[in-house]
C-alpha cells in the first residue's frame, strides 16, 4: 500500500469551434464541432511530468443521472480516491479532491483542455506544487479468444536476484536458505521480463503488521498485508486489488506463516485466489493503481514486488504467460 504525495488539481479546457443549438423534444442538439462533456466521459491514463520526471496517474469521469458528472482518481500513489463532482461548462472542466497520505493541507485541483486525441494540463498537489501531464484515452484491453497457456516459467531461482532489479532505495533484498527475502523497508524488485496475459501463482510469509503487494504489469497491485480475518473485505486488505476491487472475504492466515495467491489476468480481468479459495472471481480492473511504474496500460509489464512498507518474504514465484 502505497503512502506518497502527489495530489492533483485539473481544470481542463476543450478546443471549441462554432456552437449551433437546435430544440430537439425539449432538448439541444448541438453541432459536433463544439465540446460536450461527454468528450470527457470515460477512462484516461495520465502521465504528469513531474520535474522531468514521468509519473503515473489515471482518471475516470462517468455521468451519474442525467447531467451531474462524477470520477474517480488515482495519483503516483495511495487508493483510488472518489471525485465527488467534476464541474464542465463552456468546454472546460475542474474539480478537487482531498489529500490522502500526501504533505500539506490544501485539496488537490486539476486544468487541462482536449488535445487531438486526448487531454492536457496541469495539476496543482496539497504543497502548493505545479505540474503539467498528459493523459490518452485507457483502452478496453477486451480479449476474444480464450488464452492458450504456455510453460511455466520460475521467476526466483532460490539462489540469488538475477532476472530481478532493485527500484528505490539501497537495495536491501537478498536471499536467505533459498527465500527471497526484504529484512526491512526499501526498494521495490522489478522482474527484467515483461508479460501481458498470465496465469502467476506466489508463496509469501509477512511479519505481525507488515504490508507488501504484487504488480501485476507493474499496475496493479494485489495487495499483501497483515489483515485480520475478522476484518470486513476491503479493497486495501489481504487479496484486494487496492483501491478498486475488494475481496469476498479475508481469507489470509496470519503473520509468520506462508501463504499463497493464485492470480490469472486476462486483459484487464483478474481471478484471484487466496490460500485456496477463490476471493475475486473474473472482475475487472478499472485503471492503474497507487505506485504504479507507469500508466501505458496497454503494453507488457513485469511483476514487480513490494519492499518499501516492512519485511517480506517470497519462496516461490512462477508464471504461466499465454502464448
């Protein structure tokens, strides 16, 4: 689970030509050469140049009734977070969210316009800071045919990094008596191969409180924590996808012990299964999640692990990629 800043403020103004309105059974008929609101309806991966520097985020804006806007979004880190209400008029938008785990005080608020295919602007965090990004309509990534599977393929050798690269700080993995292990919070570990589709199956031990979690192509985050099972189903606990979608139940089996997920993504459908039983069956994932490497969500990406929130443990790690 990710705890950073980066809040963002958007207000975004569309390219506008001549408006022609007509009443049409009580309502206007506008001409298609001025913006409309429902340009900005759907999904967007966003990329925020944040000092030189790319940094994923993602956007959705959906119409909620008749003409009230409404969104959710998601930063360089943290849970998806709801926007209340995302103002439009005269081909530009706006709205603010509150900060999460991010510094300062003020509401994130977000500018932009409508650029060819897609949005830009800037984005203004809870510190006062200025950003500018840009942001492309996120595909449906729908599959057609059912996969066919491949050979498994044993991403931890049980003896040392290789095929893996510490992201962050210092590296602090190492393996211990054939365990990956993360004696304490630090870098992140990247696989050097990248996947698309995949079957993944993961044996993990986490200390009493101790928080990791799974990127599935380096976006989406299936997260491993010190959850109770007595816990109501959260997206932010054991097995959820964090901040999207939460798990049927908590069906972790407590700190110090070795556990298990059994995950297949397709497109952007996920089952996953946790100690045996099957908590997230076939749901989709709506966009990235908090600490994403990026926000290209149509390209392969690696599976990348956890490190930087306490001590984690891996014994086995073995995908099954479709062919």
């Amino acid at each position: 689970m990710h705890k950073s800043f980066l809040v963002l403020v958007a207000t975004a103004v569309f390219t506008t030509g001549a408006v022609t309105s007509v009443p049409v059974s009580g309502r206007y008929m506008v001409s298609h050469q001025q913006a409309d609101s429902k340009d900005l309806i759907g999904r967007w991966d966003i990329t925020v140049d944040v000092n030189g520097r790319p940094t994923p985020s993602w956007l959705e804006v959906k119409l909620s009734g008749t003409r009230t806007l409404v969104g959710y979004f998601v930063g360089a880190s943290g849970s998806a977070r709801p926007v209340a209400k995302v103002n439009f008029n005269d081909g530009k938008f706006n709205f603010t969210i509150p900060p999460q785990w991010e510094a300062g005080n003020e509401d994130f608020v977000i500018e932009g316009e409508l650029s060819g295919e897609g949005i830009q602007g800037t984005m203004v965090t809870s510190e006062g800071k200025k950003y500018s990004w840009k942001g492309v309509k996120a595909p449906y990534l729908k599959r057609t045919t059912a996969p066919v599977w491949g050979q498994p393929i044993s991403l931890f050798n049980g003896k040392d990094l290789k095929g893996w690269k510490a992201a962050g700080n210092k590296n602090q993995w190492e393996v211990r008596n054939g365990i990956l292990t993360s004696p304490h919070s630090g870098a992140n570990l990247i696989s050097d191969k990248t996947f698309t589709d995949f079957k993944l199956h993961v044996e993990f031990r986490y200390q009493k409180g101790s928080n990791s979690g799974v990127y599935l192509r380096g976006r989406h985050e299936v997260q491993i924590e010190d959850s109770p099972k007595e816990a109501h189903p959260s997206s932010v606990l054991f097995s959820g996808i964090y901040g999207f979608i939460a798990p049927s139940e908590i069906a972790a089996l407590g700190p110090d012990k070795w556990q298990s997920y059994d995950i297949t993504l397709i497109g952007r459908m996920v089952t996953i299964v946790a100690n045996g039983k099957t908590v997230i069956s076939n749901q989709e994932i709506p966009g990235i999640t908090g600490g994403a490497l990026d926000s290209d969500e149509g390209a392969p990406g690696p599976i990348y692990i956890q490190g930087d929130h306490g001590p984690i443990e891996f014994r086995k790690i073995v995908i099954t990629p479709a062919k």
